[in-house]
C-alpha cells in the first residue's frame, strides 16, 4: 500500500472517531474509581467479584462507548441515573471494598465502602458534593 493511501486512510479513520465522539452527550457520561479487596488466599472471591462488578456496569452501558484501560477506573457512556449504576455495583460488593462513581457536568457523586475517618475527612473536603453510597 502506499503511503499516500495509507495517510488517506488513517486521516478518514480520524474524522470518523471525531464525528463519532461529537454524537456523545456529556450528560451521559460517568467515571467510576474502585477497588476491591481480595487477601491472597481469597483469589476466588476477587475474582467473582470483579466479574460481577463489570457484569452490573455493562447492564447500564447498553451498547455505549466505554474505555476501561486503567486496572480500576472506567468512563463510560449511560442512560441510566447515577443512584441505578450506584445501587447496582453496591449489590456486588462488600462494605471492604470501595467505590466512587460521578456523573460528568453534574456535581453528583457517590461513595461506597468504609474508609478511615482521616480519609473520609479528605475525601469529603475535595469533593464537596460527595454523597455517602
């Protein structure tokens, strides 16, 4: 292949992610940070757990885009309300484990899982409209 038809491809490649990403709406965007907890002798409830988390998370998703490079942070496109996504993953896990979930150009969010009060203190004062899950 030439470079020139090489180049012609890559630059339509382009405008189609560009056209594709003008189509999403913010207002439909969420992030969600987590972690769950699994002591080396307990593989098999981290596992699990993992899958399901994911399992929930792709039940709101529906097809939308979703970008999941990162060990525990996903971006991803919904229509669900954030309170469905947050009470869905919370069904999955235990109180050990924690996450944090935003709804993009929205000052919601929600945490879940317990964490040492000095944490609490700091995260609650970064974010100042985090709401306990």
């Amino acid at each position: 292949m030439s470079l020139l038809k090489e180049l012609e491809e890559m630059l339509a490649k382009k405008k189609n992610a560009a056209q594709e990403n003008k189509n999403i709406s913010q207002d439909r965007v969420f992030w969600v940070s987590y972690r769950i907890y699994g002591e080396e002798e307990d593989k098999v409830r981290y596992n699990d757990a993992y899958k399901d988390f994911h399992k929930e998370l792709d039940k709101h998703i529906n097809g939308g885009y979703k970008w999941s490079e990162t060990t525990s942070f996903v971006v991803f496109e919904s229509d669900s309300s954030i309170v469905a996504i947050k009470d869905d993953l919370k069904s999955v896990l235990t109180v050990d484990d924690h996450f944090m979930i935003r709804r993009m150009n929205h000052k919601r969010a929600y945490i879940f899982g317990n964490i040492s009060q000095q944490s609490h203190n700091m995260i609650f004062s970064l974010i100042k409209y985090l709401r306990p899950a």
